[in-house]
C-alpha cells in the first residue's frame, strides 16, 4: 500500500519541513539587492578594493582578488560571492547588511553583537522568571514558606 503525498510530506517533529510555509516562485530571489548591499558596503570603506580583498582573504583563508570582488557585485549572475566568505566580507566592511539581504524574505533578522547581548541577556531574564516560579511552587509545596 502507497502512503499517500502528505504523509510523506508530514514531518516526524515538531520543526518545520520546507514545505509547511507557502512561498510564491522568485520570492526568494536576493541576487540583486544582495550584490548591491555588498557594493555598498565595500564602497563605504576607505580602503582599495585591492586591501579590502587582501583582508578578506586573509580572515577566510581562500584567495578573493579586487577582480573577484568586482564580479561578485556585477549584475552577471555568473558569478557569486561563496556563503562562506561572507563573514570576513561582512567584518571587513563593518556592515552587516548584506546578511540581512539573505535573510529579510524569511522575516529573519541579523543582530550586532550589542543587540545580541540585549536579546542574551532578555532570553536569562525570562529564565529566571521560569525557575523563580518553579523554585516558589516546590517551596509551597514543601511548605517552605
């Protein structure tokens, strides 16, 4: 007996498959607005595009020349930036814009680092609210207090 198409697409957890959420064809598409968030952020910097690859390659630890990085923010879709360098791209550039491009159509956020202390630390209060509760009810119950 066959299983039928949506007990193959039902996930076996609680996390979400790729096809729980609704998404229209090209929706997706961040080349553009990605290559121009890297031209920016590359053209905000006082340095050459000579210095600005040097640094990255170095942080990453692969080869990116000032032609490379001429291509990656090219309109030719031929070329792109690997996922894997954008983290020296980004840090190098000051700028985390062109991971937020990425991200936006998934309504996912990028955070700096003073924001992520700022979630870190409301993510421990809440913690702490929990356990504050779990401690009170053990200590009621125990007739503790």
């Amino acid at each position: 007996m066959t299983k039928s198409k949506k007990d193959l697409l039902t996930g076996m957890s609680a996390q979400q498959t790729f096809f729980d959420k609704e998404l229209v064809e090209g929706c997706l598409d961040v080349s553009m607005a990605f290559r121009a968030s890297l031209s920016k952020a590359i053209s905000g910097l006082a340095h050459s595009r000579w210095q600005i690859a040097a640094r990255i390659s170095e942080l990453a630890n692969r080869n990116i020349s000032k032609d490379m990085l001429d291509k990656y923010t090219s309109s030719n879709l031929d070329y792109a930036l690997h996922a894997e360098d954008l983290p020296a791209l980004c840090h190098v550039c000051g700028s985390i814009e062109p991971a937020q491009i990425l991200l936006d159509p998934l309504g996912y956020e990028v955070i700096s680092p003073t924001d992520g202390d700022l979630v870190r630390l409301a993510r421990l209060e809440k913690q702490k609210v929990i356990l504050d509760m779990k401690i009170n009810d053990l200590r009621r119950k125990a007739g503790l207090r």
